[in-house]
C-alpha cells in the first residue's frame, strides 16, 4: 500500500540483550521487537500465581514479567491487562487535532503496558511452556531463521502468529477474483473501497504502461495489469514489501506483465499512468506497520506529488488515492493539499470518491468517530498544468 522504510529485523545485528536472575544466577537473552522498543530495565519472572492487579502495577512501573507459567494463562493475563488499562479515564479535547494526540498517547501508553508479558523463545523458535502453540514458521516469516534463545513480548508474538494466519488464509479482492496474501509487516488491503476507485477510474488511452508507487502487497500492480495496462513497474523501498509483493504477482500470473523494484518512490522513465496510494496521516508511525498509515511531515504524499511532472509522459495522468482523514482531524488542510498540488505545477482533472466501510467508521466509542464518520476515500486524477 505504501513506501514504507526499511524495518529493523532479526536479520539486523547485533540485537539487545535483555537481563533477569532466575535461581539466583545472572541470565540473559536476546531482545527481540519490531518496533525497536528497548527490552525493560528490570525484569521479573512471573507465573500462574500472579494476579492481574500486580501485573498491572509492574507493567505500569516498566518492570517486564518473564512468563514461566501456562501459555493460555499468559494470554488471559495480557487480555486482563487490556481490561485494566482501558478502564482508564479518557481526557476530554476541544479539537480534533488534540482528540488525535490524545488518542495516540493513550494507545502508545496501552502498548507498553500489554507489552509487559514476555515470553522466551528457544533457537529455534519453540516455546518452552505448558500449551505453547508451535509458532516456528510465523517466526521465521518475520525474523528469518533462529539462531539462539531470544526474548519477545507476548503481544508482538501474537501479532506474528496472527499476521502468518493472514498470509496463509489471503484477503479477498473481489475484481481480481482471487486472494492478496500480505506478509507480516506489510499493510493489508482490508480496507477495499480504493481498489473499487483503481477498479473504475477511466484509464487513459495510452496503456502501454503504468508505475504503481510503493506496492506494498502489489494489490494496485496487479488491478492494472488485469485492467490491461501492457506494463506495469512496481517500486517499494522495503524489502518484506518487495518480497510480497513479487509472491503474489507470481502467484496471479503476472510476472510477465508486472515488474517489481526497489526505489525510493519513482523508477527511472516516463509513464503515461503513475499510481501513488500513500500513507494518510502526517504523524510519527510506531511500529513498522503504521508506516503505511502514518507519515510525517507527508514526506511520502509531497515526494509524489513534487515528483510527478517529471515522471509523466505528455497527457498523462497521476492518480493519488488517499483518504482525507486527516483534514477532519485537523492535521492537514485541503488549502495545503491544493497548494502542494498547485505548487508541483498539477491541475485536478477529476475526483472519484467513496466512503469507507471498515468498521471504526461507524463505531460511536471510537475517540475519533466524529472525523472517520466524515472521512471520504478519494482518487484524484492529475495531470500537469499547461
């Protein structure tokens, strides 16, 4: 779905290490989060006997609980955990801007807390407790292969179980008649109202080809290519999304038509049609994934949009999909969206939109309901101003 940077992995060395006695012995492992979050200064061994209302207090302190115990056990402590931190009193905003960083502040406190639960892993990936699942293959897919005992939260551990799950099952793209299987750490195109936009647009009359910008999971390449644009030339600068998006233009049988690179936005040449489908809101992400959501100082949206006049082919057209979520948020002005567009020297052919169908939009306990109730998801077809 977007260019995202290049993510930290267990390919990347050297890790942390992260410290605990057990049996009166100094031990120790490898650090293991994609997030990059420095492992706990102080660590603790904790087990079934422990309550929900002492984890929390240690959580909340950044003491990290090293789990010893039944893994099922585990994971109804860290849904207690979730229980106990949104019990939490929401702070009350006059806008929507605060009501946003609010939000985030509140979500980046729960993630330290649910990320207090630890869980060791051997080198080769097995959990060495009571009812473990056999997490070997999730594991592989997002740190690549084992080589020594590490240490991980149990939260981060979900979200790799979770994410290989996604992989396996594919998520449904009704005009391709067939399943995009995302990787983990790449975004998944769950929310499909913009491949409706990419699948309606009127193509222009040259399709020889098309550059689809930051691929992702290759979802737009592939919606060209089967709309019969002859070329298409897919770039992402991050290897997963690289990797991803290459096994499902294979697996579509698209490889002759589609080519995937590595580029920091545009690849050499001309198009007639570049596709940009970039991160929506100007904010620092906090995970590797959130890259696709979040970019600051929408280095990704200008670097399109200041970089399209000279990468379109005379009378070509570039077609930015986008949400507007972040103008109901106050975090970006549709005046600055226009000025950065006037100022790339682009005029507005036309604008397709559709509203969004994911369910926080019309979820009335969401802090932000108000501006995803007024969100609209658009596709903007540019061109360059005579």
């Amino acid at each position: 779905m977007s260019l995202t940077t290049p993510s930290p992995s267990a390919l990347e060395a050297p890790f942390p290490l992260v410290h605990w006695t057990e049996a009166e012995q100094d031990q120790s492992a490898r650090w293991r989060s994609e997030s990059a979050t420095p492992p706990p200064k102080r660590v603790v061994l904790a087990d079934d006997r422990m309550s929900a209302d002492t984890a929390y207090r240690l959580a909340c302190e950044g003491t990290g609980l090293l789990w010893r115990g039944d893994y099922q056990n585990a994971r109804h402590l860290v849904q207690a955990l979730s229980r106990r931190a949104d019990r939490k009193t929401r702070k009350t905003s006059s806008t929507p801007a605060e009501a946003f960083n609010l939000h985030r502040q509140a979500q980046a406190q729960r993630a330290r807390v649910l990320a207090s639960v630890l869980i060791p892993l051997g080198a080769d990936y097995a959990i060495p407790l009571r009812r473990a699942p056999d997490a070997q293959q999730a594991c592989e897919e997002a740190y690549g292969p084992g080589t020594e005992a590490s240490v991980v939260s149990l939260r981060e551990l979900l979200g790799l179980i979770g994410a290989h799950e996604w992989r396996k099952k594919g998520v449904e793209i009704p005009f391709l008649k067939d399943r995009i299987h995302p990787h983990y750490g790449v975004f998944s195109p769950v929310r499909g109202e913009y491949i409706d936009l990419l699948a309606k647009a009127p193509l222009p009359a040259n399709k020889s080809v098309a550059f689809d910008i930051g691929t992702g999971t290759g979802v737009i390449a592939a919606v060209l290519a089967r709309r019969g644009v002859s070329r298409v030339i897919a770039t992402d600068q991050d290897p997963r999304a690289l990797a991803c998006a290459r096994e499902n233009i294979d697996r579509l049988g698209l490889a002759a038509q589609v080519d995937i690179v590595q580029a920091d936005l545009f690849p050499e040449g001309r198009a007639p049609l570049i596709v940009c489908n970039p991160p929506w809101v100007p904010a620092r992400p906090s995970s590797p994934i959130e890259h696709a959501v979040y970019d600051p100082d929408s280095r990704m949206l200008k670097g399109f949009l200041n970089g399209l006049a000279a990468h379109l082919e005379p009378g070509g057209e570039g077609w930015l999909i986008m949400s507007d979520l972040a103008e109901h948020l106050g975090l970006r002005s549709r005046a600055e969206l226009q000025a950065t567009m006037d100022g790339a020297g682009l005029t507005v052919i036309d604008r397709l939109d559709v509203k969004p169908r994911h369910p926080k939009a019309t979820d009335d306990n969401d802090p932000l309901h108000a501006a995803r109730q007024a969100e609209l998801t658009s596709l903007w077809r540019l061109g360059v101003r005579a």
